[in-house]
C-alpha cells in the first residue's frame, strides 16, 4: 500500500470528525506508517505502534479485515477508490455496527462479569 493512500484516509477523517481534543491513532510498523509523510500528517496525535513481532495487537482489525473481504467486497469487481469507498461505508454502516454482534464487546463483558 502506498503512503499517499494512507495519507489521504487519515486526512478524510480527521476532516469528517473535525474534533478537537487529543487523538490517538494506532498501527503496525510497516513502511508507510513511519514515513516522513506520514508522520507530518499525524503531527499532533499521539502515534501508537503495535509490539515488534506481536501480532495479537491487530488481531480484531484484522479480523474485521477478513470479515469484510470474504463477506462483502469479494462479491464486487471494485473499479476505484470511490467505489470500494462507498462499498465499506455500507459494510460498516448498514450491517457491522448494526446487525453483526461484535464479539470483542461482549468478551470484555463476559471477562469483567465473570470476576
């Protein structure tokens, strides 16, 4: 994935959500991540990185990754940006936050009952 890519989300959102307390943005190690570009983007956010070699960090985002490949966006032959943009907005909006049980709540609940 290309730097620009990541830059131009991370520019979408901090847009769309226009907040102004202090924000944390979490993420591997890989290339794009640390680059200078990057880093000049998220100036003024606190920058989490996950572990070296402990990929348990990122294992409900990768999840929700494979979720949404094998469910949603492996049915479409994607053409651009704006449509696969707008295919993971439906995903998100209309079916994961609403109807998918998400099941890393409901563990945190489960482990904090359970003691």
């Amino acid at each position: 994935m290309e730097v620009k890519y990541v830059v131009k989300t991370v520019e979408l959102a901090k847009n769309r959500r226009r907040l102004d307390a202090p924000l944390i943005i979490h993420s591997d190690r890989g290339s794009q991540y640390v680059s200078a570009e990057f880093r000049k983007t998220v100036s003024g956010m606190k920058h989490s990185f996950s572990k070296k070699a402990y990929p348990w960090d990122n294992a409900c985002i990768e999840s929700f990754h494979a979720l949404i490949k094998r469910e949603w966006l492996n049915r479409f032959r994607i053409l651009d940006y704006d449509q696969a943009r707008r295919l993971v907005f439906e995903y998100i909006e209309s079916f994961y936050n609403t109807v998918l049980p998400h099941k890393a709540v409901w563990l945190a609940r489960k482990h904090k009952f359970c003691f």
